[in-house]
C-alpha cells in the first residue's frame, strides 16, 4: 500500500489487474505462510548439516591468504558528540563556548558531563557521547571531513547533518592496516561456514526439484 500515493490508487492498481482486496490480501497470507514454512524447513536442515560442515584452521588459514583485501581496515578517528536538535542552534552555541573555555586537562570530562545532560543521542547520551573508533566512509561525510585532518583532543562543530547539530571531541587517530589472520580468525571461519551451508541448502533443494513436481505460481503484483 505505501508503494501508492493513495488508497485510491492502491486499489486502482488492483482492480487493473482484475485482483480484489480480500484476493490479494489471500495470495500475500498464502506468500507469507509459505516464506515461514521454507524457512523453518531450512532451519531444521541446517541443524541436520551442522555436523558435516566443520572448518578446519588449515581452511581458515588458506581463505584469509587468497581474500586479505577483505580484511583490511581502513583510517580511524575515535570520537565523541553532543547532537542538538536544528533548531537548538544558539544552545549548541552557547554549550560550544562553555568547552572552549576548559583547559585542555579539563575538557574531556567536562564534555562527557555536556553531553549527558544535553545530547539528543540517546545511546550515546549516558556514556558521555561515545562514537568510539569510526572508520572512514562508515559516517556522515560532513563529521570525516572535519574529524579526520583534525588533531587528537580538537573540539569542533557545530556539525549540521541529517541527524542534526553535532559537536565533537577527537580522541585519538589510528592508520589503516591489514587486520592479522588471528584478529579475524573467528569471522573467517564463520564466512566459510555460512558458504559450505548455503552450498549444502542449494544441493538439498535441487535433490528436491528432482525428486518432487514443483510448481511455481507468483501473483501478478
């Protein structure tokens, strides 16, 4: 329904597919309960496959080799803010000129302090505005391009972004690296084991197509 700008239009859409409501309505409860059944089924195979699908650190190993490029980890900038509402632009201000005026030995605490009693972050509000380390491209673009060239233990804003006003404190700076096979041996092997059980659920299913007549219906919206 939301894909329409109106009900009218929703239903106008429907009717040129000769579909009624309450037939539509059918098809996606029919859609849905089959989604949940396939996905129990699988589910239930995947404990059935578990045994049979162990990851050697020999394997591990050899992937991390050939696949490094994946493991790789871009700059870092450690930061914390105090995110205001748009329009609380003279308070972000005000709170601003306050930090400025701490010594450098003061500011970490007095921005911690600043941001549980006036961040609009929520998650972040009661650890003082903790972002913690940021790898470049994973926020908003208006935040790295100040906090990035910026030296540890800057103060800086206000940052206008989608979320609102943000000021920020730099903690620390950490250069892009390869991350060791050991630091990412973990998610290595469970890479491999999600691919040998999708792999496995493919098998299982084409045994399925060829075992059983299968036919496929899909609505026509």
């Amino acid at each position: 329904r939301q894909r329409f700008n109106t009900q009218d239009d929703f239903e106008a859409a429907l009717k040129a597919e000769r579909v009624s409501i309450p037939e539509f309505r059918n098809r996606l409860r029919e859609r849905v309960r089959d989604q949940m059944t396939y996905s129990r089924m699988t589910k239930f195979k995947e404990q059935e496959f578990r045994g049979s699908l162990n990851v050697t650190d020999e394997e591990a190993k050899a992937f991390y080799d050939q696949n490094q490029e994946r493991f790789a980890q871009g700059d870092q900038v450690k930061l914390r803010h105090i995110l205001f509402p748009l329009a609380a632009e003279a308070q972000a201000k005000s709170v601003l000129a306050s930090l400025k005026a701490k010594k450098p030995s003061e500011l970490k605490d007095a921005f911690i302090a600043a941001a549980r009693k006036y961040s609009a972050d929520q998650p972040t509000r009661e650890q003082g505005g903790n972002l913690g380390w940021i790898e470049k491209g994973q926020s908003w673009p208006e935040l790295e391009n100040l906090a990035f060239p910026a030296k540890d233990g800057s103060l800086l804003g206000p940052v206008k972004t989608d979320a609102g006003l943000h000021l920020l404190l730099v903690e620390g700076h950490q250069h892009g690296k390869t991350r060791s096979f050991d630091e990412v041996k973990a998610n290595v092997r469970n890479l491999i084991y999600q691919d040998k059980n999708q792999k496995r659920l493919a098998e299982w299913i084409d045994e399925l197509k060829h075992k059983y007549y299968v036919e496929r219906k899909e609505p026509a919206l």
